[in-house]
C-alpha cells in the first residue's frame, strides 16, 4: 500500500507515482500497489496500480482512515509512505495534511508485522509542539526512513533516533533518468513559480514569505521584460499545480506568454512540454528535478529548505537563488545569460550528476520490493 499526496493537482506527486508504479509492475513476479486516492479513476489507469477511492465528497477532501483502506491493508506486505507527506502545517485539515489519518493506520500495519517504509520521504521540521508530538508518532513507526535530502534525514533522525534512516534520491530520477535528454537549443524560456510566494535563503538558511503580492508580480513583470529583451526569446510559464496555475496566469495577464498546467497533461506530454524549453526558471522541488533531469539548464528560486538541499546535491548550487530574487532583475538575467551561453555544457553535468541519482532511485526502489516479498501475511 502507498501512502501519499495522489490527488491529481501536483505533477511532482504524479510523476513519483507513476516512477514507483514503474519499476513495481516491471518486478519479477509483478507487484500491485495499492493506492489510496481522491482520483480512483486516473491513478487506477497507471498500470500495476490498483486504486481505492478515499474522498469525502461533502467537504471536498479525504483521509487514509476508512473501511476500505482497512480492508486493503489485509492483504498488503507493506506500507509505504511517501510523496512528502510527513509534515505537520494544518494538523487537522486532512486537505491539507495527512498525519492525522495516516498515524493510527501506519501503527497498525507495524504491529500487525508488516513492512512500514518510508520512501522517498521529505520531513518537514515541526512548527508547534503538538505538532512534532504527531510528527514523532508518525516516523517511530517506521522500520525504514529513506529520505530524498540530507535535511529531511536530519529532522527525522532528530525525531526518531531510534529508527534506521538514510539519505537517498527522490523516486521521481528513476523514471526520470530514462528520458531522453533536451535538444531544444532554441526554445521558450519556462518560467515554474510557486503560489505560497514563501522564500528560502540558501546562504542564510533563513525562510521568509512575500508579503506585498502586488510587488511582486511587478517584479515579474519587470523580469520578463528584461528576459525577452536581452536574450531575444519567450517565456512560457509551465505549473506544476494548479494554484502555481492560477498565479502564472495573473502574471501572462500582464506580461502576455503561454501558461500550461502539466496536471492536464498526460506524462508523455508534460516531459516533452518540459523538454522543449532551452532553459528552466523554476521554484518547486519536482520543477527542478524535471528540468535537471531532463538536461534543462535550470535556475533554481528557492521557496523552501528542499530545493535548496537538492540542487546542492546535483553541485548545481551556483543557479540557485532564494524566491524572493526575482526582485533583483539584473542579477538573474545575467544567470539567464550566462546560462544559455554554456547551455550544452551545463546539459550534460546535470545529466550525469542526476543519473547518479537515478541509479540509486532504483536500487533503494529494489531493496524495498525484496525486503516486502519476503514478509507473511
């Protein structure tokens, strides 16, 4: 069974479920992961998957508690938990956050002797004090924490000393590792921000949020400008999710360009959108790991803590800025620049440093599979 964000509206989450469906369904013997998901219809259509509707209609979310997800895990080795969903913002909001329904249900698969993994796992450093205390809760229960960045290993480890945890790749390079990689020379400049406007300061390690929205789409709107000005080529503004949607959208308003949702695309659409582009603007973890996979020359706006840890992993900290940059124009239209000049060089060290990442995707992917076979039920 796997435990994760897979409601349709984050193409970051999509794509992890679709690399973990991959490899799974290619596993000697064949393996069926069950899915809990607001979307049975789309995720049921990924082969291997089999998907159990956990949406509550009436208020419009869902949660991992209920009857049929109790009946699944009857039959199921293991519970995997990933997709980041081990954090603790909106404690009680099951729209929101999902500790709250997961922990009972993670609980009684490890006491029922099954397999509680965490793959692929981001951990957010708890903000309040009941927080942590569910935080904590949650990853005790685990045999095995896998994490995608050094910083979530740090955090969890901090919150469960006791649990065995280790620092791996994010799911998403084993499928992503297979792709061909951009040719696109002469492409659209992609523009992928992140609507919660919230910054992460890669030098300070300090995390702010914007405030003054207006200002800030007036900076973007100065940046495209000098974009197109100074490199002679459009900006296609690429989301990642839908409210990353809605903003690009008030931006394109004011600026004119292209705005595409990957969620509406199928996978094969959304990974040749991405590779058409000849460089990546991009904030959101999973935008950085497409556009660095795919050999896309991608600067990164760091919104948060794991965007930051991730491009330091690749050695590609020097594009990488906080979100809050946009506002120094000048600054990243020289990166732009200067990027585009050693596009081809720039191309081929983030294929080769993410591959490395996509090999060990698949061999922590493997020794899941191996560890689950081996358990009773």
């Amino acid at each position: 069974m796997l435990l994760g964000s897979f409601a349709g509206s984050n193409f970051g989450d999509s794509i992890v479920l679709h690399a973990i469906a991959a490899m799974s369904h290619e596993a000697e013997g064949g393996v069926t992961l069950v899915v809990p998901t607001a979307r049975p219809d789309a995720v049921a259509s990924i082969p291997g998957v089999e998907a159990i509707d956990i949406s509550m209609r009436r208020v419009r979310t869902y949660r991992f508690l209920g009857p049929a997800v109790a009946r699944a895990l009857r039959g199921c080795n293991a519970v995997v938990t990933t997709a980041g969903i081990l954090f603790d913002r909106h404690l009680w909001d099951p729209r929101r956050n999902f500790i709250s329904s997961a922990i009972p249900l993670l609980w009684w698969a490890r006491t029922s002797e099954r397999l509680v993994y965490g793959l692929n796992v981001g951990v957010t450093e708890s903000t309040t004090y009941v927080g942590r205390l569910a935080l904590t809760s949650a990853l005790r229960a685990h045999h095995t924490i896998a994490t995608r960045d050094a910083d979530s290993a740090l955090v969890a480890g901090a919150c469960a000393p006791n649990i065995h945890v280790e620092v791996r790749a994010d799911m998403a390079h084993a499928l992503l590792s297979n792709q061909l990689s951009s040719r696109s020379d002469d492409g659209p400049i992609g523009i992928s921000l992140c609507a919660y406007l919230s910054s992460f300061d890669p030098r300070t390690r300090m995390q702010s949020v914007l405030q003054d929205t207006e200002g800030f789409l007036q900076d973007m709107v100065r940046l495209v400008e000098a974009i197109r000005k100074r490199t002679g080529r459009e900006v296609r503004y690429v989301a990642t999710s839908d409210q990353d949607h809605l903003l690009h959208l008030q931006i394109a308003e004011r600026t004119g360009g292209d705005a595409v949702s990957l969620t509406t695309l199928s996978l094969e659409d959304a990974l040749g959108t991405l590779s058409s582009l000849s460089l990546l603007i991009a904030s959101r973890l999973h935008a950085c790991i497409c556009g660095t996979s795919l050999g896309v020359p991608t600067l990164a706006l760091a919104y948060e803590r794991k965007v930051a840890s991730y491009m330091q992993s690749i050695g590609a900290e020097r594009w990488m800025h906080s979100f809050a940059a946009v506002g120094n124009v000048d600054m990243l239209v020289n990166d732009i620049c200067n990027l585009l000049e050693q596009r081809a060089s720039v191309s081929w060290e983030l294929r080769a440093a993410t591959q490395i990442r996509g090999s060990l995707a698949r061999a922590t992917l493997c020794e899941l599979l191996e560890r689950a076979s081996k358990v009773r039920v």
